[in-house]
C-alpha cells in the first residue's frame, strides 16, 4: 500500500515567461494502460485491474476521467484503450494504491469488493499545503493507515519510520533529494557540481 499527496510547495507563476515553464497544471495523473490488463473496473473512486493472479487497485482524491490520445500526435504504443487516467482540477491531490495478488486476497471480484468497502478519508485542515494535508485509508490487507506530511505515517495506530530515498542513485554516486553537491565518480573519472558555489569540475 502506499499513499501519495501532491502538494505544490510554491505558488504557481501566471507571468507569461516562468508560468508556461514552471506553472503547475490543474490536474494530476497516473499511468493505467487498460489494454495490458485482463480485466478494469471503476468503482468508488478505485481504477482497479488485473493481469493474470495480480491485482492493482488506485484511487484518486479527485475524480478522475480518461484522456484518449491520437496515435498520429502522442506515441500510444498501439494501445487501443486509454492509458492516462487524469483528475483534473487541480496540481492538488491524494492517490491511494493498493497491490494485491490472488493467493493472499481470493479472487478478483472478492479484492474489489473489499476495495470499494475500504474506508478511505482526506482532511486539509487550515489550507492545502503538504503538511496540513491527511490521508487516511483502512486497508483490507494492512489496516488503518494514516498519512500526513506533518505526523508522518502511523499503520494500526503504530509510527512508522520514514526513510529518506536518494533522488539519484546509481553505480556512480547518490544524491538525496535536498542535495546541493553532486559527485559521479566512475574508474579515476569524475564529475563534481557544487550547486551553492556555481562550480563544476570535471576529471
């Protein structure tokens, strides 16, 4: 399970130079190619599909509509259903996934039923920002999850730990995802980029 919150930490600019490049859109998305699942359904806010004993259900804050594409403009790949599931509205949202397989949840009808009756919650007490935004969604495999940028994640009422991933990581070097000091290094090669100094040096 996990639940992501889309906050934009910045107000998104409307001058006609930064806002085309930096502007937020008013929505948010996530990638559903139905044509490589055997089975979709929709149903209470939940896109849920399968593919053979897998099981993927996601639900959208924000309701959600799919955006169909000409395949003489966008690569689709061939795909004939649409692919984007977009809720629009707003760069302002929560998604909730849910990854299941058939020997741990029975089969598919049964995952979506537990699903839709999944209680699923989102409060943005005094104003939108990551921090006052709370999820809460009780997961049939895992319990109550709650999530928030301010109180961290608690499953079963029980803190868990947040770990901080590395924006980059590679063979190279890692970088996390405040970083201001880049280091690759590969063999008696390097590239160092110091972002405060506006230096870079190359070996």
């Amino acid at each position: 399970v996990a639940i992501h919150i889309s906050a934009p930490a910045y107000v998104s600019p409307t001058d006609p130079v930064l806002g085309p490049i930096f502007g937020y859109e008013d929505e948010t998305h996530a990638y559903f190619p139905q044509d490589h699942f055997d089975e979709v359904v929709q149903t209470g806010g939940w896109t849920i599909g399968r593919k053979g004993d897998g099981y993927v259900a996601l639900w959208s804050h924000r309701p959600t509509v799919w955006r169909s594409y000409d395949p003489a403009v966008v690569a689709t790949r061939g795909m004939v259903q649409p692919f984007d599931l977009v809720a629009e509205g707003s760069a302002e949202n929560v998604w909730i996934v849910e990854v299941a397989q058939r020997a741990d949840a029975g089969d598919f009808a049964t995952f979506v039923d537990r699903i839709a009756a999944a209680p699923v919650e989102v409060t943005r007490p005094g104003g939108a920002s990551a921090d006052r935004q709370r999820a809460r969604y009780v997961s049939p495999s895992q319990g109550e999850l709650v999530f928030s940028g301010r109180d961290g994640l608690t499953v079963g009422g029980a803190t868990v730990p947040l770990t901080e991933h590395p924006r980059l990581a590679s063979p190279w070097g890692e970088v996390c995802h405040l970083g201001k000091y880049l280091a690759l290094t590969e063999g008696d090669a390097s590239l160092v980029i110091d972002f405060d100094k506006g230096a870079r040096e190359v070996r």
